[in-house]
C-alpha cells in the first residue's frame, strides 16, 4: 500500500490532474486514494478527478479539469476569451460548447455553463491545447470573438467588444478571419460597423 501510496503522488507531480481510472489502470487501488484524500496530501475537486492539494488551481487547470468531465466539450466564449489573454473578465463557470442533441452532464464542480453548437460549428475554429498533460479544445481567438457576438445576449456586448479589442491590438486576429467566421456564424452585419471603426482607429 505503501509503495501505491509513493507511486500515485509521483504520477500526481508529473500530471497535476488525474482520473481515477488513470490510476487504476496503473494498479492503485481506490482505498490508497481514499487514504491519500483523508490525510490531505490529495484532493478531489470533483467525482473521479484527483490533484496535489498543494496545487495551484489556476484558471487553465479548471479548464482542464473541466474537459476532463466532458470529453466531448469545447471551452468557448468568455472562458476562452480569458484562455487567449483577451479579456480581463474573471467568468464565475467554464462556458462550454457540446452538440446539439449530446446529454447535457450534471456537474457540480468546476461549474459549467453549456451552449449548444451543431455541425461544423463543432470542429470549425477548434483548437488543441495540452493543459496538465489533458488535452482541451478551445475555440481559437478569431472564433471565440464571433461566437461572443452571437451570443452576446448571454455574455454581454461589452465582453464582445473588450475581445474584439484586445484581439485586435494584441494582432492575434485579422479582419479577413473574423469576416470568415463571422459570415458562417451570420453574425458579421452586426460585427463589421465595430471591426471597422476598431481597425479605422489603430484598436
């Protein structure tokens, strides 16, 4: 027990974020991670999810941590926003993108706001990102500004606008790709009087 005890906190220090199947698949039993939990040296911020307690929970780790719950979903919006540096807003839950018909998963922790986005608004624009040693899809900058403006209603106008800003002074986006998405999200009537008038300004 003991060297399970030695071997789970050496996988822990190597990848911060670990299922409990991960262990198992290494030969640890649950009891050591009961154990490891109860003499708190290992915390379980969510059901099957396991971490140092020692960690640092940043930002990025709950979008991990996140992903890890949903396999399937895709961080979006303001949460991605954030991720890429281009907004200073601090989301109280991960906005998340599954398919249209998926189940939607009870989730207690992180909590999770989802949308629904359907066909090729699924892998358009999605990028991969190791965080933890957990791979996250993210939309890329250009797509999460598109997106805030098509569901402005839910994050707000401003935190579209702060995006669109930052993105383009930070030059992580161009106006010819947020025309791309913007047209097949059939949001750019709405954006192109801002992209202009941004761009016409220097953002």
């Amino acid at each position: 027990m003991d060297s399970q005890r030695a071997q789970a906190l050496k996988l822990l220090k190597a990848c911060p974020i670990m299922r409990l199947k991960d262990f198992a698949a290494r030969g640890i039993a649950p009891e050591t991670l009961a154990r490891l939990v109860r003499d708190g040296e290992v915390v379980r911020p969510a059901r099957g999810i396991y971490q140092l307690a020692d960690s640092s929970g940043d930002a990025a780790r709950v979008l991990a941590e996140a992903s890890l719950l949903v396999p399937k979903g895709i961080i979006c919006l303001t949460s991605a926003l954030q991720f890429h540096e281009l907004t200073l807003q601090m989301p109280s839950a991960v906005w998340m993108a599954i398919d249209r018909t998926a189940w939607r998963p009870k989730i207690d922790y992180p909590p999770i706001r989802f949308v629904r986005f359907t066909g090729a608004s699924l892998t358009e624009g999605v990028e991969r990102h190791a965080i933890d040693g957990i791979e996250v899809a993210i939309t890329n900058p250009a797509r999460t500004i598109v997106d805030c403006f098509r569901y402005r209603a839910k994050v707000g106008l401003d935190v579209a606008l702060e995006g669109l800003r930052e993105g383009l002074r930070q030059r992580k986006v161009t106006s010819d790709q947020l025309w791309t998405y913007g047209t097949k999200g059939k949001v750019w009537t709405t954006m192109k009087p801002y992209v202009e008038a941004m761009v016409a300004d220097g953002a």
